[in-house]
C-alpha cells in the first residue's frame, strides 16, 4: 500500500484505456442477469460498491487528484458491501461443507492477520517523516511528498537533505513555483546567497503573485548587499500583501543598512502595528532607538521583545554593546549577564562584561571574566588583550 500512488496520465486516444470500465460494466451487467441463477447478493454488494465510488471515479474535481487518482482510503467505506459478501459467501461453504466447527478458529485467524498486516502497515505513520519517506520509496515521482518532506527537513535545519527532496519535485513539475522557493530556503540556509536568489526569481517569474516568495527574494539580495534591489523586492510583496509584517521588518531593515534611520522606524512601527507579537521588530525597533541614544523610548519595545523571546542571548549581547559604547557600563553589565544566564559558553558576553567592569574600575571581575572568555575561546585575542590591560590594571593599582 502506498499512501501516494503513481499518477498515470490518460489519453482518449488510448484504446486499451477503455478497456477497464467497459469490463466493470460487462461485470455488472452480468451480475444482473443471473441474478436469478446465482442470488442477488453478488450484484448488489458489486453496484453499491461502484456507487460509492463515483464521487473517486474522476467525474467530479477532487483535491487529491492533483497528485494521484487513486488511493486505498477512496474505497474504505465502499468495500462495505464486498465485505459483507465475502463474509456471508464464506459462512455458507463451511455450511454446505458441514464445517461450522471452523468457523471462529478460521475468523479468529483472519482478525489475528490483518491485525499483523496493521501492525507492519502502521509503522510509517508514526511520523511524517516517516510517512513521506515510505511513499518516496514506492513512488519515487511522488512530488508532494517529495516537496511535504523537504518542508520538514527545512524545519529541522538539514537544508542540503531539503535541497535535495526540492530538486526531485522540479525534476517531476518544474511549473511549481513553491517548490522553487522552497529550493531558494534550503540554499539560503546553506550560504549559497546567489543560487537562492535564482530559486526565488524562478518562483516570482512562474507566479508574479507570490508574496512570499517576493519577501524572500529581498532577503537574499539583502544578504548579498543589494539593498535597492532588496527594498524592491520587498514592496512587491507589500503590495501584493499590504498586512505582510515580515515584508514591512524587513524593508525597515533594508532602510537601515541604507542609513536611514527614521525610515527604518517607520517601518519597524508598522511592521508591530501588523503583528504586535513579531519579537524581531520589537527588538529591531528598540535597539535602533538605544543606539539614538533614545533609552527612555527604547525600553519598552526591547523589553517587549524578550519577553517574547526570554532566550534571546544576541539580543542581550547586542543591547550590552550599545549600551557600553554609550557610557551605560552598568547596564552593560546587566546586560551581558542576561545573555550568560542564557547562554553559559557565550564567550563574547564574557570578554564585553569583562571590558565593561574594567570600565567601572571592577578590576578582579574584569579577569575573571577575561579568563573565563580565554577559556571558551583560546584563541580569542580580544580577551587576551583585555586580560592583560587589566592585570596590568591591577598590578598599577597595587603600586599606588
């Protein structure tokens, strides 16, 4: 059984292909004649089968047939009848055969074996992935699922897995122009900036309309320091999506990195006047404001975005370097201790809280953070710096 069977492609110039229903009818037909000879059982449960199917017999548009025309669950209530028929054809042989002794030893068998067939066949549901996984093995050219499992790879950060399910989706139906933008997500999130514009421009080219796909073409050209290219992109989206918040962030961010700030701002207010709940822009819009040297009006947006996301240790982080660089060594210090909490091996907060105590003259604080940060990060040259304008912080101290 497969849960997405081959979609085969009929033609009506194809003689063989009328060879299949015109054989259902005969079938039929024939039943109904020898209704009398035989008992009317075998036509009824045979017609009240193929009468339940006819909504599933592509007289009609339904959903699923867009990626195949059959499927095990069209005919579950149908086989009712068939089911019956089977049941009472058997009940009377082992009549006829004086054999009733093996009715249920022979029933309890046949539940006993279809719950084992159930067992095995159950096992791919146990999680899409799984799920997806069985039907590919089945049915290579399934693209959906192909395109269903790549989603989920994306989810779980394995982008060259999800590069790779989105390439077997255009190989079947290159005309999709999810499947392309999904592509563009999995080489985003590989680093490959320039082919994830290629994946998106396809998208956007094969449906002008897709806003998303719009929004994300702009992330890329951002990355790749278009940023008048990017700002276009992203108000394709907005007018295709004037309430698209993630659109209306990411051109305050393109804004930004253009140097207008009062723009960004703007931007950034819509983009919470949208979406109250998009931490990114309550984060964006705050930090921007800080570094204004606004901390007043910067409070609540940056409060507003950790709470919701407390885990947020670069924020922190960031907010502590603004801070540092404005004189706010204290704050720093708070600051840089939020992102530690979160993040216990954050050396960079280390060596920035250190620099900030070295500010307050907090000098054993200083080395010990220094030290801890050397620690993380032997390597790290900055801490080692720190470290010893603080021993020799100490050391001139100790003279004096």
């Amino acid at each position: 059984m497969i849960f997405i069977y081959p979609r085969w492609q009929i033609s009506s110039a194809d003689a063989v292909a009328y060879l299949y229903p015109l054989a259902a009818v005969a079938a039929i037909a024939a039943l109904f004649t020898f209704r009398y000879r035989i008992g009317s059982q075998p036509f009824v449960a045979v017609a009240s089968f193929a009468l339940s199917l006819v909504p599933a017999m592509g007289f009609f548009n339904v959903y699923p047939m867009r990626f195949s025309f059959v499927a095990d669950h069209f005919q579950y209530f149908a086989s009712i009848g068939i089911i019956g028929l089977a049941a009472g054809a058997g009940h009377s042989l082992l009549e006829r055969m004086r054999l009733r002794v093996l009715r249920v030893p022979l029933g309890a068998a046949l539940v006993v074996a279809l719950a084992l067939t159930a067992r095995v066949e159950t096992a791919k549901y146990k999680s899409a992935e799984a799920l997806w996984h069985d039907t590919i093995a089945k049915n290579a050219d399934a693209w959906i699922a192909h395109n269903n499992l790549g989603n989920l790879l994306l989810q779980q950060r394995r982008f060259p897995e999800a590069a790779t399910h989105f390439e077997q989706v255009l190989r079947v139906r290159p005309d999709v122009a999810a499947a392309h933008n999904n592509l563009g997500a999995a080489r985003y999130g590989e680093g490959a900036v320039d082919a994830a514009m290629a994946s998106y421009e396809s998208a956007v080219r094969l449906d002008p309309g897709y806003a998303e796909a719009w929004n994300n073409l702009g992330v890329a050209r951002a990355a790749a320091g278009q940023y008048a290219e990017a700002m276009q992109a992203y108000r394709s989206a907005l007018a295709l999506d004037p309430n698209y918040a993630m659109a209306r962030f990411n051109l305050g961010n393109a804004f930004l990195r253009m140097g207008n700030s009062d723009a960004a701002n703007a931007e950034y207010r819509e983009a919470i006047w949208l979406k109250p709940d998009l931490a990114a822009a309550q984060f964006s819009l705050g930090l921007n404001l800080l570094t204004e040297g606004n901390p007043t009006e910067a409070a609540p947006f940056l409060e507003t975005a950790f709470r919701l996301r407390p885990d947020f240790a670069v924020g922190y982080f960031q907010v502590g370097n603004v801070q540092l660089q404005h004189g706010d060594a204290k704050g720093a210090v708070r600051s840089y201790s939020a992102a530690i909490a979160i993040k216990p091996d954050y050396a960079e907060a280390y060596c920035n809280r250190g620099s900030a105590h070295l500010r307050q003259d907090e000098v054993p604080k200083a080395i010990t953070d220094y030290r801890e940060a050397l620690r993380l990060r032997p390597d790290y040259h900055l801490a080692a710096a720190g470290l010893k304008q603080a021993i020799e912080s100490s050391e001139g101290q100790r003279r004096r």
